[in-house]
C-alpha cells in the first residue's frame, strides 16, 4: 500500500525555521517525481517546489526562492522542505506529492502557521 506521510510542520516566528519531512512508503521515492504544495485558507493548492527524480534538478516557486530548499534522502526513502525566513504569508497545510506519468500520490498535510 503507497503511502505518504508528513511531519514537521506547526507554529514558528516570523524569520523562523521548519523542516518538513515527507516519508514514503510501499514505493521507491527515488522512481517519482516528488514535490510539495501548499494550500493557504480560502486558496487553491498551489506548487512550492519539486525534485526530478533523474538528476534531482530542484525547481521552487518565484515566492520561496532563496528561502526554501527541497531535498531527497533515498537511502531513508524521504523528501524534506527547509523552510527558512518565513513570512506569514507562508501560513498554509503543506502537502507531498509523488508522481511519475499518470501516476500521483498524496500525503494528509501538515500544518504550518507563521505567527507572533
């Protein structure tokens, strides 16, 4: 059974640090194409950032580069997202995504609030 399960999220300052791990389970993380989304309240779920899963070439959106960095653990079969400097407007559930062809899989979310 394919599962995706993240963790790491929860309350930071304003400038503060998270971590988001994303373990994958029931498949090779290293075969997909992974990435995270975010979703704000009252927004669609838009892409954050991604790693190939040949040559692992990172792409980001224009919001979190310089700040955020994706990265991909295969001997550990995970994903993680630093999240460094944030802003409010980073509050959001973040979620995992793998996908490979027609082929995607979700993670239930993690939660991240940026606040004082």
């Amino acid at each position: 059974q394919v599962q995706l399960v993240e963790s790491g999220g929860g309350l930071v300052q304003p400038g503060g640090s998270l971590r988001l791990s994303c373990a994958g389970s029931g498949f090779t993380v290293s075969n997909y194409f992974m990435s995270w989304y975010r979703q704000a309240p009252g927004k669609e779920r838009v892409l954050v950032a991604a790693i190939t899963r040949v040559g692992g070439t990172t792409t980001y959106a224009e919001s979190v580069k310089g700040r955020f960095t994706i990265s991909r653990d295969n001997a550990k079969n995970t994903v993680a997202l630093q999240m460094n400097s944030l802003k409010p407007e980073d509050t959001a559930v973040y979620y995992c995504k793998a996908g490979v062809g027609v082929i995607a899989y979700w993670g239930q979310g993690t939660q991240v609030t940026v606040s004082s």
